[in-house]
C-alpha cells in the first residue's frame, strides 16, 4: 500500500483542515506510532500507523458509508443553488468527506439513501449490467391489476419510447398498494412506469437496495454509518472482490 502524507490522512476524515493539522503537529498533538509526527508531510501507510491526534485515537477509513432516511422535500445532491438538499443533514466534518448520494431519488420521494466517497462502489451498484436490486413501496391513485404485474415483468415502454428492463411489481394487502423491484434507474423510472398504466403515484418509498434495507430505527433525516458486515454485502452484490 502507498504511504500517504500524515496531514492529507487526518484531513481525510474531515474533523481537521490540512491547516489545522499542521497547527497540531508543530504544537506536538499528533503522534505517530508513539512519536511526535516530524512534520505534516511525513508520510505513513494509513490503514496500518497509530494515529493519535490531541489524545485522540485516530481510527483511519479510506472511504465512508452512511444510510440516510431521506424525508420528502430535500434534493439528492451534494449541492443546489436555490433547493436544500440531503448534505444539509449531515454535521460540517461528514460534508468535509466529499460524500455523494448514490444514485437519486426524486425530492417528493423518502427512504433508503446511501452516501459515501467510494466512486467505484457506487458506480458498480448502479450500473444495470450487475441486476442491483431496488425495492420501492409505492401508493397509487388506483387499484393496481395482474396485467400492471404483467407488463411491468415484460419491461414498460415509458412515453418517450424509452424500453425499461424487465420489473417485478407485487401487488399489497391495499390494491392501491404496489412494492416495484428494479434494476436501473431512469429518471422518474417509477413514476413514468405507473404513468404508462394510467395511474399516479401519489407516494413513494425506497425500501431496500442491494440487499441492504432501511433500518426502521432511523427516523426521518436520520442517518448511520453502515456496520462491516454491510459494506462488505454491498461490495459483493456489487461485484467486487477483495
């Protein structure tokens, strides 16, 4: 493994600018393997030095990952010039990470969000050739049927003459009620589907992807980092070998 500057590491996790920690290594805070660092440029493999930093073991991740219950109203999108968007949940050293949602939903749209700096991940869980899957709870403003089912599973062919992949839709205890399961992500996908049948969606909810469901103790805005266990399912289903 590559070492790294001590500074750009502590940096990294976002509690700290590189100025700061510079401050902090010529006051003697930062210690390295048991050493006052030399400087901010000595340079350390990340994931094997002890860091402490102002007495404060340094617990070093080269990428983060955070399930968010994003609520309605909010864009998924790191920034906007004019609408709030889900970064504005996170506290100032998580938005410091460079974190990205992965993949969007609509701003009307609630539930799982996944978050994270790990481009190649969220690349791979994207990109329809792996069949990642996304549930969807969704309410209509009509009685779904067996030929909604139907054509769904036989790929719906939206307004624009655009082709969807092959869907699974299930229909609830509510014939209102319909939980879509999908492998791609076109813009509006789930809305412009129901459309095609003639219904509205009047709510929709992201229930799980790629394995991972969304943890009913989060509320609302609430967020958590994801366990080993996890991240290490994500990167199976998203095709990548350790």
């Amino acid at each position: 493994m590559a070492k790294e500057r001590i500074d750009k590491i502590i940096a990294s996790m976002g509690r700290w600018s590189r100025r700061e920690v510079k401050g902090l290594v010529r006051e003697g805070l930062v210690l390295l393997n048991g050493q006052p660092a030399a400087s901010p440029e000595e340079k350390v493999e990340a994931e094997t030095a002890e860091i402490i930093v102002a007495g404060e073991p340094l617990r070093y991740r080269r990428f983060t990952y955070l399930m968010l219950h994003k609520p309605a109203g909010l864009l998924s999108a790191t920034e906007d010039s004019r609408q709030r968007t889900v970064m504005e949940l996170l506290p100032e050293d998580l938005r410091r990470r460079g974190l990205f949602p992965v993949g969007r939903l609509d701003r009307d749209t609630e539930g799982l969000l996944l978050l994270t700096n790990d481009g190649d991940l969220a690349h791979r869980l994207l990109t329809p050739k792996n069949h990642v899957d996304k549930v969807y709870r969704a309410l209509l403003d009509a009685p779904l049927t067996g030929e909604d089912a139907a054509a769904f599973a036989a790929g719906i062919k939206l307004g624009d003459g655009q082709r969807c992949l092959p869907a699974s839709l299930r229909v609830g205890e509510d014939p209102r009620e319909g939980f879509v399961t999908l492998h791609e992500g076109k813009f509006h996908q789930i809305k412009r589907m129901f459309l095609s049948r003639g219904k509205t969606v009047l709510y929709l909810k992201r229930l799980s992807m790629g394995g991972l469901s969304l943890d009913q103790k989060l509320g609302k805005g609430e967020y958590r980092y994801l366990t080993e266990e996890e991240v290490t399912k994500l990167r199976e289903k998203a095709g990548i070998c350790e």
